[in-house]
C-alpha cells in the first residue's frame, strides 16, 4: 500500500508539472530557440516530483493513520505541502528555467490540491469501510483493570479505527473492572496458546507498573511470532504528561516532556526568527544609530547595556539593550526595593529614578528594545516568546514557574500584548505557559501583529 501510494503521488505530482509545462503563456518564447532548455525543465520536474514522496515520509503521512485525527492529518499534509513549494521556487530560479514567473506558483498550488485530495479521500474513504466493518484489525489488551477499560473504550467511541477487542490477558480469572466481559479473560500463561487460537493483529499493554514483569513473556511471544506491541506509557498516572517515542543512543526511548512541539514547525519558526531579525535589524539600524548617539550625548557611559539573562532550560545569555539607565543602576537596586510595583521576584518601577530622560523616551517606544535582533539572529531568543528574566529571579521561582523556561525567550509575548508591567508576576506566568503549552505558527503571527499596537498605545511601558 505504501509503495503503490508513492507512485501515486509521484505520478499526480509528474502530472500537474507536466500539464503546466504544455499550458499557453507558462513556457518562456526563449525556450522555443533549442533544446538547451530540456534538462533544466527536467531538473526542475524532478525537484518538483520527488520532494513530495521525501516530506510525506519524515511527517509520517506514509505509516498508517487509522488512529490518527483527520485535524492532525490535515494539519500535517499542509505543512508537507509548504516545503517542495520553497524547494520548486528556489531550483527554478537556480536552473534558470524558461517558465513564467508565476509558474512555481502555479505547481506548487496544483500539486498541493492533488496529493492532499488523494490522501484525504484514502484515509475518509478507509473510515468508511472500517465503520462497515470492512478492515478491522484483531486486538488483545493486557491487563484488565482501570487502564484496560479506558482502551477498550477508546476503541468502542472510534468505530472508523477499525479494531475489534478480541480477549483480554491477565494473571486471574475475573477482570478487575467488572464492565470487561469475564468470558474474554485468559491468563498469561495460556497466552502462546491464544496466539494460535485467533487471529491477532496488535497487542496493548494497558496494566499497571506492578504486572510489568508479569507480561515479559507476553512481549516475548509477540516478537516471536511478530505481533505489534503497544505499550500505553501512562504508567506514572498524571504525574508525567504524554511521551514521545525518541532514541538514546543504539535504544528506543520514551521522551516526557510538559509539551511536543514538533520539530518542523520549530525550524519553521526558527527561519522566521533569521529572516526577520535580519531584516528588521537591517531596517533599523538608522534608528539604532540615532538613538545610541542621543544616549553617549546625554548621559556617561555606553550606548549598550549588555544585561545577564536566562535563556531556555536556565541557560545564560548576554541581551543587548539601548542603555536606558544610569551607569550605576545596578548598585542603587538594593536602596530602591522597597519601591518595587511587582509582585512576585520580579523587580520594576514605574517612575525608576534610575532612568535617564532619553532612557524614559526610548523605553515608551520599546527602541532600547530593538537592539535585541542580533540576540535572535545569535539563537539565544526569538522573535516571539517568553521573556527572559534575570538570574536573581529565577533564583527565587516556584518549581512550577520554571516552566516558562521551557521554550525559548523573545522579545515579544503575550505579556507585551496584554498589558507589560500593569499585569502581576501570577498573571505573567499564567500567560506564558498558556503560550507553551498552545504554541503555533499562527499565534506567533497574531502576537507579532498585535506588537506594533501595543507599542503605539504604550500599553503598561514604564
């Protein structure tokens, strides 16, 4: 199914190319003078063709999707799509090839429609034979308990999964929980027998921690005879969010973290950071010029104010600001503490007697910001993100405010947005971890939008 299903895709994709190539006004009257243009329209073809099959592999849109989502899976074959999209824009600019300039475009969209309508109508169609009960898979669950229960649930509330519960494996004759049939229990040891008996396609270990050495032989049948085993890894109960299957080295591992982003769209988003940064710097640098200048003129000391911050998981960095302050504000912070405005070990002041009047104009304007770019061109921020706090903070952190370490910093949040300095240390926190644990390209998009306002209306500035 899965070679058929490449071919299919290299052929649709062969097709649109091909089709465009022979439509009126995409060719170049250039083309028209030799042959010379026929290896560069085939290379171009090839790109075109080929990065299709290659980014549907690393998304996993090739393995089975039976119990996958139609969200993920749509989500999943759009963001396949964006990338032989940038790779047939750049070979044909590289090639030089004789098309017309909305040529890519025009590739790019119609292959996109074909590959994601092909795929979309197998997985829809296949959960429509599957409610029918037309390709259903065989299933025994190990354990028959609480967690067991909640798999055989799982299966009866997805009819279009196509699985059928079969029996149940535990070391007793009646189920732990009495809503499992008491006619589907069998014992581990009978487990080689019931092998040979039915037809089983996947087993799923849904048990407690204490039976796990009870159903070593289990796995150990199972990879005999190459049955599939599924281990549901909530074997820590709610302590640990959900894995990720990873490696370590040579051996399979099981990777808990509070959230998995997934990796594509963090290099998608780490692109954005370069391309941006680079070119904001780029743009502002007259304005960075201008105002380090006002800075030197007006009071003594640097321009740039390099401060010590916390990065992701903790790691320190040096972020480059305009200076705002006077040259000893560090100094005077401990005679200043009692006049902190925040709450929680966040330390800020509305009217800071330690800000110069060119530092108070640049700091209504977020401009001492500005020279944070170079931080996210460095790698240590992005543009949008939590923002990253002082070691003497994070010193006196919660355990549970850790978290908002996790990701890495930007400068601009949803705290930016929604108020700055007139939201409390609690507020602050929950707003960060509400953008980790929800995080996606389209909200970093909404934020970044929303900056320019915010900056305007001096929201919270101080």
């Amino acid at each position: 199914m899965q070679i058929l299903l490449v071919a299919a895709d290299v052929l649709l994709t062969a097709a649109v190319y091909a089709a465009l190539l022979v439509t009126p006004g995409m060719i170049q009257p250039a083309a028209d003078v030799g042959v010379v243009w026929i290896p560069r329209l085939l290379a171009v073809g090839i790109v075109a063709s080929l990065l299709w099959p290659a980014t549907l592999h690393q998304l996993g849109l090739y393995e089975s999707q039976r119990r996958r989502n139609m969200g993920e899976i749509s989500r999943r074959l759009i963001l396949a799509a964006t990338v032989p999209a940038a790779f047939l824009v750049g070979a044909t600019w590289a090639m030089r090839a004789p098309v017309a300039p909305a040529f890519p475009l025009y590739c790019a969209g119609g292959q996109a429609l074909a590959v994601v309508g092909l795929h979309l109508a197998i997985v829809t169609g296949l959960r429509v034979l599957r409610r029918r009960g037309r390709n259903y898979r065989n299933l025994v669950i190990v354990g028959s308990g609480p967690r067991a229960l909640l798999a055989l649930e799982s299966v009866e509330r997805h009819p279009e999964w196509g699985l059928h519960v079969v029996g149940f494996v535990d070391d007793g004759d009646t189920p732990v929980d009495r809503r499992i049939p008491a006619t589907q229990i069998h014992k581990f040891i009978d487990f080689p027998d019931l092998v040979k008996q039915l037809v089983i396609d996947e087993v799923v270990v849904a048990c407690p921690r204490s039976m796990l050495d009870q159903i070593l032989p289990v796995v150990g049948v199972c990879a005999a005879v190459g049955v599939p085993v599924t281990l549901l890894a909530d074997l820590f109960g709610d302590i640990l969010p959900p894995p990720r299957a990873t490696q370590f080295n040579s051996l399979a591992a099981l990777s808990f973290a509070p959230v998995h982003h997934s990796r594509w769209k963090l290099a998608i988003k780490r692109l954005i950071d370069v391309l941006g940064a680079a070119a904001l710097l780029a743009v502002s640098a007259p304005a960075i010029g201008v105002a380090a200048l006002m800075v030197r003129a007006t009071s003594p000391g640097s321009a740039f104010f390099r401060n010590v911050r916390c990065g992701m998981n903790g790691r320190r960095f040096e972020m480059l600001k305009l200076r705002t302050m006077c040259v000893d504000a560090e100094e005077r912070k401990a005679e200043l503490a009692e006049l902190n405005e925040m709450d929680g070990p966040v330390f800020k002041i509305r009217d800071d007697p330690r800000v110069t009047p060119v530092g108070r104009l640049l700091r209504r304007w977020s401009i001492d910001e500005i020279p944070q770019f170079w931080n996210v061109l460095r790698g240590d921020m992005s543009l949008v993100g939590p923002r990253p706090p002082i070691p003497e903070e994070v010193d006196h952190y919660a355990t549970s405010e850790r978290r908002r370490l996790s990701m890495r910093p930007g400068i601009t949040c949803l705290w930016q947005v929604n108020g700055r300095n007139a939201i409390g240390f609690g507020d602050w926190v929950k707003l960060d971890l509400e953008y980790i644990d929800n995080w996606s390209l389209g909200r970093d998009l909404k934020i970044l939008l929303k900056t320019p306002s915010a900056v305007l209306k001096k929201t919270g500035a101080s």
